[in-house]
C-alpha cells in the first residue's frame, strides 16, 4: 500500500465529505420524506410505518449478523469435543455460492413468469426494434420511423447497445422457434441478475471473507428488487454484471500478488467498464474512480503502468464495438447532428422540479435543428433556473431531489410494471395501483433506509481511519453517483445497478457498528484507542 501522507489526506477528506453528505442525506429522508403530496405511492401513515418498520430491521438484521459473525473460538466451544462435519473453507463457499444460485436461478424463472408485464416507454421502442431484426435480419424500422418523423433512436443512441443484445437475443429465438419469443429477453436479464449476485457474493469473499459472503448471498436472494426486476430488461439491470464484474476484477487484481495476473485483470476490467458504460452512461464512473484509486494506493510510475493498462481494455474492447455498431447502424452521422440530445439536455430537466423526466423540457429540446442549437438553448434555460434558484433555492432543490431519488427501496418499478399479463396476488402487491402495495412501498423503503445508514457508518469509517484499499473503490463509486445524480436528470432506478455496491457497503457498515460496540466492552482501551485516534487526526492536520 502507497503510505504517502498526500494519499491518506486525502482520503480523510473524501471521507468526511462522504459522511457528511450521506448522513445529511438520511436525516433529511426520515424529516422530509415519503411526502404523499410528491409522490402517490405515500399517504398519511407511510412514514409512521416505515419508520417502524425500519427499526424493526435495523434490530433484527445487525442482531442476527453480530451472531452470525461472533467468533464463537471460546473456552466453552473448546470443551465440546464434537469434530464439525462442515467447515465453511474456500471449496466449500464456492459449492454454497453456485448452488444457492442454481436454486435462486429456478425461483427467478418462476417469479419472471408470475410477474411478467409489456414494456413501456423507452423499453417498448426497444422491443419494436427487437421485433423487426429478429424476422427481418436488419434494422430498416428505424429509417422507416425516420420517414415518419419519429426519431427515437436518433435523439437517444445511448440505447444502441441494450438494442442489440436484446436483437440478437431475438433474433435467435426467431431461428429456433420462427418467432420472436417474448420471454427470451427476460431470460437474459435473468441471468444478468443472477451472476450479479454471484459476482456480488465472490467480491464479499474477498473483501470479508468466506461467513460473509454467505451472508451476502443470502441478503441478495431476499432482496426483493433482485425479483421484482426480473420481468425489466433494461439497462439498469442489463449493466449490472459488467459494474460488479468490473469491480470484482480491480478487487482481485489488488489483493494479488502475480504481475501478469494483475495486468489481465485490471485490462479485463477496464474493458467490462466500457461495455457496461454502453449499456448505461452513468457506468463511466467506474472508470474515473479507479483511475483515481490507482494514483492514491501505488507509487507514481507503477500507478501511470497500471492506468495504461486499464485504459488499453477500456479503448480496446471500445474499437471493436464502435467497429462493429458503425457495420450495422443505419442512422448517419447527418441526421445524429440534427437530432441527438446533448447531455446538456439532462442537466436542464435535472434543474427542474424533483429533477426526473420532464416533457416540457423533451420538446423544448427537440424544438431546434443542431444539436448544437439544442445545446445552446440548454445552456440557456440552465443559466435562468440557476439564476433564478439563487443559492437557497438551489441548496432546496437539489436535497429535494437527492431524498426522492435515494429513498425509494423498489427503485421505481411500480412505474414500468402498469401493464401487468398475469392477474395474481404478487401484482397485488408490486402493482402500483395494487391492493397491498403500499405494504411493498413502505417494506421496500425501509430497507433502503437500513442500507443507507450502514453506508453512513462506512463512510464514518473512513474518516476516522482513511486506508487506501478496496473499499475506497466501492465508496468512491457510490459517492460519485450522489454527485452525478445531483446535478444530472434521475429517479431510484438509475442507482438499480449499483446496488451490489450498497449492499457491500451495508456489509462493511455492520462490521464497523459491531468492532464499536466490541471496544465499548473494553471501556479503557477503548478511551486509550480513541485518543491515539484523535492525537494522530491532530498530527495529520498539523
């Protein structure tokens, strides 16, 4: 480990400035959240229960993890002479981790087809796309919308990607069955899940060890998102894989000890960072936060090989698909100057309101013929809402806008599954107009609460005691999401392919609050441990 003074500086920064927003983040959700008056899926008593709710999980989940995770190696364990049958060694954790899968594997297909319902908005058009290459072999219906004056894919090609997996993946259920199988996307997406929950899993091993990812596949095959998500392949889910993928790449690399290995590895992640940043933008994080890391944890010239190295995968793997899309895509790059979006559109809806989609805002862009007209107009209407926010209205909207973004545990799937094809108990509940959803609503976010104040807890961790190691990894990308999403245009399904990231995060958390509540029952070297904690802060700052 780099043990520069700059980096750990650093670090203690970063830290302070993550705890500070994040538990400024969780007051502010339990004081101003879950308002019916902003969002329908709340009435009068949604706080009261989800309050209580949440209390409820904090006890049961920290109670049954201290437990869980004690070390039980004491003098009346010793005196059972009974040998173990099983031991959780590194074989048996990988049987655990694939077996409990295949099994959530089963469960997934299963609650897939109970809950399964059409695509909606952006998701339909996809479908439309999808539907005509697979017996068509080609993508004329986009030119053919074109003439219709309907540009979908034009004005968003950051679609392009999730457009030709779910293709492809038509096309072959066409091939085999001569017809465009409506599940078959689903499947995918089923398992884009899954092995994110396997990726997830085997990242808790090699940051906690063998108990806690046991723990953490177990959190992830209840975590009702993981099924509720199933029937939605878009690229909040299709992107996870390649996130926790990436992740999990950069971790091992780290904690190895062959050059080459680390080489592959970190190349390899950089070229799953790529992929996944074509299948959602907000991905690109992934990259700047361990180029980042990269600087602060190792020497400069090994840092600058290293950063090459992840960046050659990274621009590699890019070629090739820019190569292979430019083959296919029928749009040209004429009608991409009149019509595409600038990203300046999606700061400007970000400043509207709770910062999410706005129509006004869709056709106010749309309007004009360049994009460079468009993004001048953009810059336009964001210089007047600034302007006119001043700095109050500003500091109001954007906490506004991050508690209704980062308090919604279903990550806004009651909003894509309206159009439901099964008639069951389940849609009961996750439909949002549904009998018993607002038990999933109030369930769901008190979850996210609990989650929440475990990432609150590990970014009080780093303050205190700011390591440059894998976490910072994950830390870096959560907290620059909160960022991005303060000033970009959001809504909770945004975070959906981060949320491995918060459930380790939520794991790190807990081991904290437990090696605290550990010191408390040594009440002198717990007052000696923190003064040497509080006269090193000093020194540092001197």
């Amino acid at each position: 480990m780099n043990s520069n003074k700059f980096a750990k500086v650093l670090t203690r920064i970063f830290g302070g400035l993550f705890s500070v927003c994040f538990i400024f983040l969780f007051i502010n959700i339990i004081v101003i959240g879950f308002d019916g008056k902003v969002d329908r899926r709340f009435d009068s008593f949604s706080k009261t229960f989800i309050l209580l709710i949440f209390a409820v999980l904090t006890v049961g989940i920290c109670a049954f993890y201290f437990y869980y995770t004690a070390d039980k190696s004491n003098k009346r364990c010793k005196r059972i002479k009974t040998k173990a049958k099983f031991e959780l060694t590194d074989i048996n954790t990988k049987r655990i981790i694939f077996i409990g899968c295949g099994i959530l594997l089963i469960a997934e297909f299963i609650f897939a087809m109970l809950t399964d319902f059409e695509p909606v908005a952006d998701l339909h058009n996809i479908r439309r796309y999808a539907m005509y290459f697979s017996s068509h072999g080609n993508f004329d219906l986009i030119e053919q919308d074109y003439a219709r004056n309907y540009q979908y894919l034009i004005r968003y090609p950051n679609n392009m990607a999730l457009l030709l997996i779910v293709s492809l993946v038509g096309r072959l259920s066409y091939l085999i069955s001569g017809h465009f199988v409506e599940f078959a996307p689903v499947v995918v997406n089923i398992f884009a899940i899954n092995i994110s929950v396997i990726l997830t899993a085997f990242t808790a091993k090699r940051l906690f060890g063998n108990r806690k990812a046991v723990f953490v596949l177990a959190f992830c095959a209840l975590f009702l998102p993981y099924l509720t998500y199933l029937p939605y392949y878009y690229s909040d889910s299709m992107s996870m894989p390649f996130l926790i993928g990436a992740v999990y790449l950069i971790v091992s690399a780290f904690q190895g000890d062959n050059r080459k290995s680390m080489y592959a590895k970190l190349c390899a992640a950089g070229a799953l960072v790529f992929l996944g940043y074509k299948v959602k933008g907000s991905i690109i994080i992934l990259f700047a936060v361990g180029v980042v890391l990269l600087f602060l944890k190792f020497r400069l010239k090994k840092a600058i090989c290293l950063i090459l190295v992840f960046t050659a995968g990274f621009g590699a793997i890019g070629f090739a698909y820019n190569t292979a899309v430019d083959a296919v895509n029928p749009i040209t790059k004429q009608q991409y100057e009149e019509y595409e979006y600038p990203v300046t559109h999606w700061i400007m809806m970000g400043l509207k309101g709770l910062g999410k989609y706005d129509e006004h805002d869709d056709y106010y862009t749309r309007s004009f013929h360049s994009k460079q007209e468009k993004q001048d107009a953009n810059v336009k209407i964001i210089k007047e809402r600034v302007k006119k926010y001043k700095i109050d209205g500003l500091y109001d909207h954007m906490v506004k806008k991050a508690v209704w973004t980062w308090q919604d545990g279903t990550y806004y799937i009651s909003y894509h599954n309206q159009k439901p094809k099964n008639d069951n108990i389940l849609m009961d509940f996750l439909h949002i107009n549904g009998k018993y959803n607002k038990a999933f609503q109030n369930y769901s976010s008190a979850l996210q609460m609990f989650i929440l104040l475990m990432i609150c807890i590990s970014a009080l961790k780093t303050l205190v005691r700011p390591e440059v190691d894998e976490m910072l990894l994950l830390k870096g990308i959560v907290f620059s999401a909160f960022l991005f999403f303060l000033l970009w245009e959001t809504r909770s399904r945004y975070l959906f392919n981060m949320t491995p990231l918060f459930i380790l995060l939520m794991v790190d958390g807990m081991d904290t609050a437990k090696a605290f509540l550990d010191s408390l029952k040594k009440p002198g070297k717990h007052i000696q441990t923190f003064l040497f904690k509080i006269n090193i802060f000093v020194c540092n700052l001197l």
